[in-house]
C-alpha cells in the first residue's frame, strides 16, 4: 500500500498550503490481488503530536487507487506523518506510514521596498532606451521573512499603465 498526499489546483503533491488544508487529498494504491473487506483509516499527525482521522472504510476493491479528502487545516506547519491503518476480516492489523508530507501555510511576506539600481546607462530609480535589457532590481525584505525556498516574479508596469511592460520569474528566492 502506497499513501501520499495528492498535488491539486493549489498545492504541489507532498504539501499542504494555506488553500488545500481544508480539503487535502490523499491518494492511496492497493496491490493486486487485495483482500475485500478490510477496513481501513488514515491518520495525519503533524510534530506536536495533534493529528486528525478519516473515517473508516472498508475496501470493496481488488486492488487499484482510492483517494479521500481530510481536513488537516487543525495541524501545526511542518512535517506531517500520514498513517494508513487496516484490520482484515481475520482481525490480522496492518499499518503503513509515510513520513513525507509538509503543510506550509505562511504566505510569502511582501518586499518592504523594490528600487531600480543605478547602472551603467541608468540613474537609479530609471529605465530607460539604453538599459531596458539589463536593469537590476533590489528587493529589501525584513529580517527573518522569508524561509527560503520562495519564488517570485518581478513585472515592470510603465506609469500610469495598467498593462505591464515586461514581467520576469519566476525567480527562486532564499534568505535574503
């Protein structure tokens, strides 16, 4: 038996974010041939020990992939244990984890200044004709904001324009 927490619209397969908590699938894959009429939970604890359970089911397939849907959004960022757990019609117990997910719900924190650097065909804080290929971008975050990891795009809008003129990432960030 193979569990993992499922990539959706919002999130990466391995994570839970801020979008999926509320609603993380888990994808499960039973081997062939699989005993009919085991039942089985999965249980999703985080590192402080909170965890949430799904409900009970009972396999009514041969084998093959199931997914469910758990609310995880009760535990605590950071590694997330998922435990799949069954007990056949015998009363034999089995169990299965997968230590590889992360929930990461904290947003990225935004740049508390953007500045166009002064370069060799610009004054600071101008792009112009002669620059435009090559302008650099200084973005200042505050202390500890950013985890690492992080992506980000910068767009250039011209004044006065809701239409951008050019917009570059994304690129990987890190501490800063």
């Amino acid at each position: 038996t193979n569990i993992s927490i499922a990539s959706g619209p919002f999130n990466p397969q391995g994570f839970i974010n801020a979008s999926s908590a509320a609603a993380a699938r888990i994808d499960l894959e039973f081997p062939t041939p699989y005993e009919q009429g085991v039942y089985w939970q999965i249980a999703c604890t985080d590192s402080v020990g909170a965890s949430a359970s799904s409900s009970t089911f009972k396999s009514e397939v041969d084998g093959g992939s199931q997914s469910i849907t758990m609310d995880l959004s009760g535990l605590a960022d950071g590694s997330i244990t998922v435990t799949w757990s069954a007990t056949d019609t015998a009363g034999n117990p089995a169990s299965y984890t997968d230590p590889s997910a992360i929930k990461d719900t904290m947003v990225p924190s935004a740049p508390s200044s953007l500045t166009v650097q002064a370069g060799a065909s610009n004054a600071a804080s101008v792009i112009n004709m002669h620059s435009e290929t090559g302008v650099r971008v200084a973005a200042a975050f505050g202390s500890g904001a950013l985890g690492g990891g992080e992506q980000f795009t910068v767009t250039l809008t011209p004044q006065g324009s809701s239409s951008p003129a050019v917009s570059y990432g994304p690129i990987s960030g890190g501490p800063i």
